[in-house]
C-alpha cells in the first residue's frame, strides 16, 4: 500500500520537539530547502531514506509522517495571557495537544469512560441568568453537596469530560478547552501551578464549556467564566459566614478548607461586597508585603486527573496490548510512550 | 555578651542545655494544628481560638519534654500554666507579634507575672520570663522564638544555626520605655 507523506505532522512533530525548521535541518542532515518545502507542500514525495532520517531527527516513528491525521488549530478564545505568549511556545503547546487528541481519539474507539452525569450547555440570555446562577444550576445538576468540592477534576470527569495535564513550560498558559464533533469535552491543563489556582482555572474552563458556545469579546468571556467559578468553588452563601470581617490570617485558615487561593477569597469579599474598596486595597496591599504574590502558605495539593491514564490502563489491562502495540497505537517510540503514559521515572540523556 | 543583663545571663544559661528540645516544641506544635485539626474546624476559628489551640499543643510538648526531669514542675496557678525550672525560672508560652509582645488583655495575675510580683503557689524569687512564638500571618510557619523578659528588659531569641541551636540577644538598643525601672536603666 502506498503512503502518503503528511506535511501537517511534520510541522506538528517539529513543533513538539521545539525545533526551528533549520534545527531539524540540521538534525536530519538535510537541507532547511527541502524542510520549508515539505511543510508548504512543494515538495510533495521526500522519499523513504529522507522521511526515516527526519522521523529519526524527530524521535517518532516514521508512521506519524505518514498518518493519515489532521491537526486542528485551537479555538482563538479561552487564552489567558495569550498576548504574551511568543510563537514558538504556543505551537509547541499546540502541537502537544494536537498530539494528545489524537492519542485520545484513537484510545476512545476501544474505550468508554465512566459518565455518572452529561456535560451541559448553558444560555445565559436564553434563562436571563448570570454566571452565577449558571454555576450553582451546574452544582445542581451534577448533584454537589454543600461546601467545598473536595475533587473538582474527578467531578468533572464523572461527568465526561476528559482532563489532560501537561508541562505546556510556561506560565503564562494555564488551560485550554473545546469541544470537537463526536468527542468528549476536553479540558488541557497546564500541570505547572499550585494546586488552589489548578481548581479555580479548572472551573474557569468548565464555565467556558458551559456557558460559551458563541465567540464573545474574550474580556466578557473570561469576566463571566470568572464569576462562574466563583460561585461554582465558593457558593455565596456558604461561603459567606466565613468571610465576614475579613482579614489575611483568617483568610489564610479558610483557604484549606475551601481550597481556594487567598488571593481569590480577597477577590469574592469583594464580589460580595463584604468588603469596601478600601478593605479590598488594604487586603492586597497585607498580601503583597507578605510576599504571598511567590507562593502563598498552605498549599493546596494539584488534582490527579485519571481520564488517559484510565484509557491507556484498559488498553494494557483488559485488552491485553503490549507496549510496542501501544506505541504503534499511538505513533509513539516504546520509550516516549513509557515515559508519557507510565509511572516509569523519566531518564534524561545526559550530554 | 559582657554588657549583657546579668539576670539574661542567668536566665539563659540555666536554659541553655534545654533550647535544643525546646525549640522545636512550637514548629511541632504549629505542624500539629495545621495538619491534625481539621481544616473545616481551622476555617471556623478566630484568632483567639487558633492561638489557644497552639497554647495548648505547644503546652502538650513542653509536658511530653519535661515532665520527668528532675528540677522542672508544671504548675497551674489559677489558670496559668506555668513551667518552673529549678526554682530560678518560671516560663510562661505566649503567641507574640512581631516586636515580641502579646497583644491579649491580661488579667491581674499575668500583670503580677510581668511585673515580677509574688504570686501564691509560685517560688517568690524565680524570675518570670515568657518564651514567645511568633507564627507567621498564615499561621503556617514560626518566624522564631523568643525568651523574653517583660516588661522590656531584655530579649533572647532561640536559633538554628546549621542545626545546633543557639540563643542570642536581641535586646533592642533603645526599648520603648514603659516602665520606671527600665527608663532608671536607661539613664
């Protein structure tokens, strides 16, 4: 059978190693010509010697060059901080992902997830409600009980959505969310943060999914999705007894217990008007002289997400797949597939 | 340490083979009520309540400590809890701010502690001292520990010097003066 070469992966495989096209070059002892017209499509059939030494270059297998997929580029919403992200950075994070999904579309065609509860949409104009209401209808639906949500991530994968941690190496990057025609809700986030921010920008991307099926201007979005995981982590009027006259040692002993950051119970004080704007500056001010702005005491433990590892477990478990079954699977090498998707402790080749 | 306040001198020395089990005591005690109350019963505390629960855990530790050891008596004077070391020292444990003072309203017995005044039931020429913690504004940490005279004589506090714990004198140059015989001091 004849294979195609796909330009698309190559971009894509280039993108998550990091590489410019003249690393690659380099790496693969060709030229930065034949790689620029490979990804713009001019030169069409690189031959097998060329693919199997770019492939090499790359670490994956040849059989990604020549997959039949397609990436998708992300939804041009949901960026936090997306103005300061350089280029290179965000293809590399859109490379992951592209990679991720596809690993996943290919996981779920053998696999079904647990679901206790569907993942719904919500129309704010259409109910006349704010974020608000939205994420306490949502707490309802999904049956929270009252107070804290011990596991936001395990709630949200009961209720289908499929949670994927990454390193996306940068800060200024935490989630990304979307929805793709015949998969689950998917929800990407950056593994790289404290555990208290994880849940808040984890319900934020909840709020996206939710509410925000029409781009909107991002600031409305992300203004709404903020409200939303407000309420959704820290119902009003639960957490209001614990807020009154506030100050940042009591906030600190709340923190634990609503696994929130300070910097967010200061925030819904203020959402709630509990506070003045001159408590809300004087507050601040305490946070920034304690120096909570580098780290905040009490940290709050990052959330373990299950849903691939789930998948990959089925697969080597009940379906009884080798690894070089799943690293064909996957268009992965064994040893990216072992270090990606097992406990395995990862080895770094020292130069 | 020449110019040293004699009685510091005296009040140290007589603790200086003790600070190594002492010092640990609040770091321990801090850990405990962070990691062993629960953090809905922490939420729910004021300031008051979290100090006296640390009061409690840290008093739990001197006892686990000290109890057995021939020269120190634990003694409970109509609701203070003091530790009397040899007859030459009594120590009271406090939460103290960040210039080393406690900031509750004291009874008439805790100013006769500070004060040095006879108290019945506690040895009459022992010098008072409080050993001060001063936890961090998250109650997550101790920012150290201090042993105090009161009323502003002098302060020591407790180090970890590459783990060998060590005291030294913070006693601030110029104190605010607050009492008679610290402005006679002075003078």
């Amino acid at each position: 059978m004849e294979r195609t070469f796909n330009r698309a992966m190559l971009e894509v495989a280039r993108a998550a190693r990091g590489f410019t096209q003249g690393d690659l070059a380099r790496e693969a002892c060709v030229t930065q010509a034949l790689i620029s017209k490979l990804e713009n499509g001019l030169t069409t059939d690189p031959g097998p010697e060329t693919v199997a030494a770019i492939a090499d270059a790359l670490g994956f297998p040849e059989e990604f060059l020549y997959s039949g997929e397609r990436p998708h580029g992300l939804p041009p919403f949901h960026y936090r901080k997306r103005a300061r992200l350089g280029k290179k950075a965000l293809s590399k994070i859109e490379a992951d992902i592209n990679i991720r999904r596809i690993h996943l579309s290919k996981l779920l065609k053998s696999y079904e997830p647990p679901k206790e509860w569907d993942f719904p949409t919500i129309d704010l104009a259409q109910h006349q409600w704010t974020p608000r209401q939205a994420a306490q209808s949502l707490r309802g639906h999904w049956m929270v009980p009252r107070g804290p949500i011990d596991n936001v991530t395990a709630l949200a994968e009961r209720a289908g959505a499929i949670i994927i941690q990454l390193d996306f190496k940068t800060p200024l990057l935490d989630a990304l969310s979307f929805r793709l025609p015949g998969m689950p809700p998917l929800i990407f986030m950056n593994a790289n943060m404290p555990g208290d921010r994880y849940r808040f920008t984890l319900s934020h991307e909840i709020a996206h999914l939710v509410l925000h099926h029409h781009p909107e201007t991002d600031e409305a979005m992300e203004e709404q999705a903020d409200e939303f995981a407000a309420e959704f982590l820290m119902p009003a009027r639960e957490v209001k007894p614990y807020l009154v006259n506030p100050s940042l040692g009591k906030l600190a002993r709340i923190k634990p217990y609503w696994k929130v950051s300070i910097k967010a119970l200061i925030v819904q004080c203020s959402r709630l008007k509990l506070i003045t704007p001159r408590q809300y500056t004087g507050l601040n001010v305490n946070y920034s002289k304690a120096g909570f702005g580098k780290g905040e005491p009490h940290p709050i433990e990052i959330e373990k997400s299950s849903s691939l590892s789930d998948a990959i477990s089925f697969h080597l478990r009940a379906l009884g797949y080798s690894v070089e079954e799943m690293s064909r699977l996957l268009m992965l090498k064994p040893e990216e597939f072992l270090d990606t998707y097992t406990d395995r402790p990862q080895l770094r080749i020292v130069k | 340490m020449d110019d040293l306040d004699p009685e510091q001198k005296h009040v140290m020395e007589l603790l200086e083979a003790d600070l190594s089990r002492i010092y640990p005591i609040f770091e321990n005690a801090l850990a405990l009520y962070n990691s062993e109350i629960t953090a809905k019963a922490r939420a729910e505390h004021d300031d008051t309540a979290a100090a006296k629960a640390m009061h409690c855990h840290v008093w739990a530790g001197f006892q686990r400590a000290f109890l057995d050891e021939p020269g120190y008596t634990f003694l409970e004077v109509r609701g203070l809890k003091v530790l009397n070391i040899r007859d030459q020292v009594v120590l009271r444990a406090k939460k103290v701010d960040v210039n080393g003072r406690h900031r509750n309203a004291d009874t008439a017995q805790q100013r006769a502690f500070d004060a040095q005044e006879d108290i019945p039931g506690m040895p009459p020429a022992a010098t008072r001292v409080v050993i001060g913690y001063q936890p961090d504004i998250a109650f997550s940490e101790v920012e150290r520990v201090i042993i105090r005279r009161p009323k502003g004589l002098w302060v020591s506090q407790i180090v970890d010097v590459d783990e060998d714990i060590q005291w030294v004198d913070i006693t601030p140059v110029e104190l605010p003066l607050q009492s008679g015989e610290r402005r006679a001091k002075n003078i």
